[in-house]
C-alpha cells in the first residue's frame, strides 16, 4: 500500500497493493495499522454506497460541527474526486486538490475532517464507497456550489447532473462566515 501526497498535505491519495490471478483479483482497501504508520491514525464509524451515471455531480460536502474524514474510493466505473479544504486558518484554507479514482486504477482518496467533498462520474455509471470518521446529521450538512469562483475547480463537465439541493449550495465566500463562527 502506497501513501502518496499531494499539493495539500492532508489529503493523501492511496494505492492499495493489488493481488492479481487468473481468478481475477484481491486487495486491501483499509489497513489501520498501514494507515497510522502513514500518519492517518482514523477511526471509522459508517460506511456509503453511492451509484450514479455520466455527467452526475455530487457536492461539494461537509458537516460543520461534526466533520467527516472520509476514505473515498470506486468501485465501478470512474470519477473526478475533489476536496477543498475550508478550514478557517488552514495554510491550505481554499485550496483544493482533485484526483481520477476508478475500478482499474484502484486508487482511495484520504479527505480529512474539515474539507468540503464532491465528485463527478466520468463513466457510463459509477459506483462510489466511502468510509467516514463521524456519523451523518442532516442539520449539520453545509456545503460549497460545484462552480464556484473561488474555489476555481476545473470539472470534466460544464452541464453537470445535480440534485436541487447541491445546486442551490451555497459559494465559498457565503459560508465563511458560518464556518469561523463554529469553530
């Protein structure tokens, strides 16, 4: 298993050492030891199941007074996984880092605590797990609109399939305020 950084040093994409045979194939999608030798010391407390198809676009999502660290990964299909880090004070505060994760590629994205999370299906359909450190609470939910100029992600789509909510979300710049204030 492969711990590798990237331009935000919390959030850490993952290559899982994969086993291959004429019987197809095994592998490790979680190791905690592996991952607190890697610094990632989490415990995680639910698990999601997501299937979507091309063009669908799901985020950008948080918790504001309980943050979810999530361990992202595909297991059908392909996505463009974002993560923004909206931690006031953060050195990365606003910045946000992407990475492709597919069925093939086998790769997890690592989103700690304290980022806004989405993804995009670039496949056909695509199925996503992902394993959070905190429990979801519908009230507590806040999140970032896909396009945001701030933010500046550069998605595989300009006509994204979205939920009423995700489209409705709101900018960046509007919930700063709401996030100094709970911390």
């Amino acid at each position: 298993m492969r711990f590798i950084p990237t331009d935000i040093p919390d959030v850490v994409l993952i290559e899982p050492t994969v086993h291959r045979d004429p019987r197809g194939f095994f592998l490790e999608s979680y190791h905690a030891d592996k991952f607190k030798a890697a610094g990632l010391d989490v415990r995680f407390v639910q698990d999601n199941h997501s299937r979507s198809v091309r063009g669908t676009l799901r985020g950008l999502h948080a918790q504001r007074t309980r943050p979810q660290g999530k361990l992202i990964r595909c297991t059908l299909g392909e996505i463009f996984d974002v993560a923004a880090d909206v931690r006031p004070g953060s050195p990365t505060y606003g910045r946000h880092v992407s990475a492709l994760l597919s069925a093939d590629n086998f790769r997890q994205l690592w989103v700690p605590p304290g980022f806004v999370h989405g993804f995009c299906v670039t496949s056909d359909v695509a199925e996503v797990e992902y394993k959070c450190t905190d429990v979801y609470v519908p009230g507590d939910e806040i999140g970032v609109v896909w396009n945001d100029p701030q933010l500046g992600v550069d998605w595989p789509t300009r006509a994204p399939v979205l939920s009423h909510k995700d489209a409705a979300l709101p900018t960046f710049a509007e919930i700063q305020k709401l996030l100094r204030g709970s911390r």
